[in-house]
C-alpha cells in the first residue's frame, strides 16, 4: 500500500468506430465508471473505406459522450501502444462478443505488449442486448434502406440521414 495521492487510473479505448454503436457506447460507459479517465480515440487506417471521415466520428463520439465527464475523445496518432503512453494510460481496452472476436484480439494484445510491456490490455465482455452488434452489420441494414435506430445511439441517427441525404445528391456515399 502506497500513501499519498495515487495516480489517476487512465484507459485508452481505441478502435475505428466508423459507425458508433449501442455496443461501443456500453463500453465507453461502464469503462468510464471503473477509471478516472477514459480516452476513446479514432484510430486512422487510410487503408480501410469507412462510411464516416475521422473528423465526423470524432463529432459523433463527442456527441454521444456528453454526458461522460470522464471521457475524452481522440485521434491515434501513430502506433496505438505509443499514444497510450503518450495519454498517460497504461490500460487498453478492447471489447469481447464472441469467439470470433478473441483470436484477432489476442494476437493484438500480445503484440502491443510486446511492443510497450508498461501497456496491459483488458477485455471486457460484450453486454447481452448489444453482444451481435457490429458496426458493419448496422452498416448493411442500413445501406440496404433498413432502420438501424435500435442499434446505434439516437445522436447517430441525424448523421446517417445526412449521409443518406449525400448519397443522394450524387456524392460518394465514403469517406475520403
Ligand atoms: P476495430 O476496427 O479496431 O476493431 P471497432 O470500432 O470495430 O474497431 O471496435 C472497437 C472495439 O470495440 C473492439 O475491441 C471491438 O471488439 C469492440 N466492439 C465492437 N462492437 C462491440 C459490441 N457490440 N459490444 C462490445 N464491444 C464491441
């Protein structure tokens, strides 16, 4: 046991989230509970087409964050293990739905430990209403017409009518 003032315990919560849903945000909050502080950052992959720009999902975390005094919302600049020390957080953290998610999160975890031992990841367990929720199922619901407002926080909703409402003006429905 330690006296004095301890540091503050900080998580970092990375991922794409190109399409925040009601699965993220569980997460966001129940980590926001258990930390000081948790930072949600957007991870940048120029690679990947995403629905959403970097600058809109950063509008969109923000937005459904509000109320989350202890959450901040970011972009990984760089390598993730980096910015999490950069941030001061030793603790990343990943979301768990099945047993499809553990491989591919396993071999993540390890090499980020690999690459800064100062950095654990901790998985937490999907909750029950939002465990079959991806954002790339939403996105097809979506894309195909269907109504996604079960599935994603009621602050998306006007995003997605924007999008829709680009798509049909003509502009290319993806990021650039
Ligand atoms: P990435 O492309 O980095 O996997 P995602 O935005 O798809 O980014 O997911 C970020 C994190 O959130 C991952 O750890 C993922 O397993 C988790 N996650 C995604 N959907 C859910 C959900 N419905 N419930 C809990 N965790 C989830």
């Amino acid at each position: 046991m330690t006296d004095g003032a301890r540091h503050p315990r900080i998580a970092l919560y990375p991922g794409s989230f190109d399409l925040l849903s009601n699965g993220h945000l569980d997460l966001i909050r129940r980590a926001s509970d258990i930390f000081d502080k948790l930072v949600v950052a957007v991870g940048v992959n120029p690679h990947k087409e995403t629905l959403f720009s970097v600058e809109e999902r950063l509008e969109i975390l923000r937005e459904a964050t509000a109320d989350l005094e202890n959450v901040e919302v970011a972009t990984i600049e760089g390598l993730t293990v980096d910015f999490a020390a950069k941030v001061g957080a030793n603790v990343i953290i990943r979301g768990l739905r099945a047993v499809s998610d553990f491989e591919y999160e396993l071999q993540l975890a390890i090499t980020n430990r690999q690459i800064n031992q100062k950095v654990e990841t901790v998985f937490m367990a999907a909750g029950p209403g939002v465990i079959f929720l991806s954002s790339s199922m939403i996105k097809d619901v979506w894309d195909l017409g269907g109504d996604v407002s079960k599935f994603v926080p009621e602050s998306v909703l006007p995003h997605l009518d924007r999008k829709r409402g680009q798509r049909r003006s003509g502009s290319p429905l993806t990021a650039t």
